[in-house]
C-alpha cells in the first residue's frame, strides 16, 4: 500500500505541470486567434503593365465585347473584359478608344472568320472609322475551393482562373496582325481560429482580379504591334492641291505635319477570299495647314501625281526607348 501512494505522490506534480502547460497553450492560442483571422489573406496583386513611353498621333482604336464560351457568367465576363482592355489601353495615352455600343452594333453585322475578313466585310468595319479592331473570347473559367484543418484551426482558400483570348485586327488592310492568349489567376483565403474568423462565401472581387491579370498579360504585346505600324489616316476629300483627312486635334496632329501619301490600288486575296492588303503606290508628301472641328484636319499636297480615292496618309512613328511608362 505505501508503495502505490509513493507513485502516485511522485507523480503528481508532473500531472499539475501538463495541466498548467494546456492552459497556458489554450489561453494563448483564444487571445491571438481572432485578431489573425479576422482579415482574410489575399493573393498577390498582378504587376503592372509596362510600356515604353509614347509621343505621337493617336491611333483610332475599337474594343468589342469579348465572347463568353464558358458556363459562367453568360455576357458579363465578356462585357467586364471588354471593359478592363478600354481602360488599359487608354492608360497608355496611345489610342482613342471609340464607343463600344456603336462599335457592338456594326460588328453584330459583320461575322469574323480566324484567318482574316473579306473585303466587303472591310467596307461594313470602315464605318466604325477606327484604324484597329480588337476582339476575342473568355474561353475558360474555374473557381476552385481548397480548405484544410488542424486541431484548433480552419482555413479555406478560393482560386479563380481565366483564360482570353483576342485577336488584332488592322483595318485599314482587314489582316489580323497578331492573335494572343493569356491565363490569368487570383486567391483569397479565410481562416477560422477555434470557431471564430471569417468562413467567406463566394467573393466576387477574385472574378475581376483575375480577369485583370489575363487583360495585363495581352496588353503589351497588342500595344508593340500597334506601335510597330506606322500612323495614317484617311483622305475623305480631294480638292486642287488641298487634301481633307479623317483625323485632327483630338488625334493629336499638329500644323506642319510632314505626311506620306499613298495611292491605295487593287484589292489582294487569297485562295478562300480574305482580304491580305492592297497594292500601294506612293504618290507624293502633304503638310498639315489646319484643322476642321476636333477630328478632322487640311493638308498641302506636295507632288505631281493626279490624286484619286482612296488615298491614305501615313506617319511613320517611333516610340521613345529612353523611359517607360509604368500603368496601375
């Protein structure tokens, strides 16, 4: 009997000091819990885009309302794109970016093919007087949940994924000039300390963030095409040694403008009919003398040539390398 109650006294204090270190682990883990899970831990911020810097003309430009061939969302995730790509783009100080329900209502009317637009379907884009047409799909999009869960802990974590496609499209010769894909990705976890934090429900602002590092991911390589095409605009009108063009102030053309211009020829297919450009004649120089409104502008035409339409001036611009322009 004496000794079961010597194990049992020895024992004891080692019982007391675990009880006490459990406490002691449980009143922590209950005081600091709650402050941590009260803010959920959101995924990292897409970069910003990055492009060199510009000075020049502004070169007309048509955003349409992206596609949606997933299940989710019906029209707002092509609409929301479509919307994120105009903000982007004019970001850029490059482009003016027409109205996009005029610019879905002629398109609604035109049917695009991948390899290219024919040239009576030229003639139907040209009435949006936009010198490039960007178009495309949201050809994917998955929200994933992924939760784990320890002892005193819970925590969830959603992943929304999309993929865009879009494709450039230079009007003035019905080419697409380039087509380019982009996945873009965004997370946010919650977490639970003994019952108390935030469980979350669906959060609607991972839609958007990764819709908006898909759009950033495209905008650049779409900008250094459009950079690499030289200006122009067209001529509307012909009169003695005057020529009108299409585009003014509000494009940033200034008084003294040297301009090239080209005698548009004789229309060039391929074998399925999709316009590939135009046989070009260059037909002499024009300066600018003045201005019609905010969008339209006289020049002096240089040469000897008997001008006809359809005539183009071109402006070739080279973007600056000593900076670059960083867009949030």
């Amino acid at each position: 009997m004496s000794t079961i109650q010597n194990i049992k006294h020895v024992r004891r204090p080692e019982v007391k000091r675990l009880t006490g270190l459990w406490t002691l682990l449980f009143l922590l883990i209950a005081c600091g819990g709650p402050r941590v899970a009260r803010k959920p831990v959101a995924g990292k911020k897409p970069p910003p885009v990055t492009v060199v810097a510009y000075k020049g003309p502004k070169k007309k430009l048509a955003v349409t309302t992206f596609e949606n061939t997933t299940r989710f969302g019906k029209r707002r995730l092509g609409a929301n794109i479509s919307d994120i790509l105009i903000t982007e783009m004019n970001k850029s100080g490059r482009f003016l970016l027409l109205e996009r329900s005029r610019v879905d209502d002629i398109m609604s009317q035109v049917a695009l093919s991948q390899a290219g637009i024919t040239e009576g379907k030229l003639d139907q884009l040209r009435l949006l007087d936009a010198d490039y047409i960007i178009t495309g799909a949201v050809t994917q999009y998955a929200v994933t949940t992924e939760g784990s869960s320890g002892l005193f802990t819970q925590s969830k974590t959603q992943k929304a994924r999309v993929t865009v496609d879009a494709r450039l499209i230079d009007v003035h010769s019905g080419e697409v000039i380039t087509a380019q894909s982009a996945t873009g990705t965004a997370s946010k976890t919650f977490s639970k300390v003994l019952g108390v934090g935030e469980s979350g429900g669906y959060d609607e602002s991972l839609e958007g963030n990764a819709l908006r590092a898909a759009v950033r991911k495209i905008v650049e390589p779409l900008v250094q095409v459009m950079d690499e095409r030289p200006w122009q605009c067209r001529v509307v009108r012909i009169k003695s040694d005057k020529i009108y063009l299409d585009a003014g102030k509000k494009s940033g053309l200034k008084k003294g403008t040297p301009l090239t211009l080209i005698q548009q020829g004789e229309a060039i297919t391929d074998m399925n009919g999709a316009l590939l450009g135009y046989e070009e004649t260059e037909t002499g120089t024009a300066v600018i003398t003045g201005f019609i409104g905010e969008n339209g502008a006289v020049a002096e035409y240089k040469g000897e040539h008997m001008l006809t339409l359809p005539l183009v001036a071109r402006l070739k611009i080279i973007p600056e390398t000593g900076g670059e322009n960083d867009r949030k």
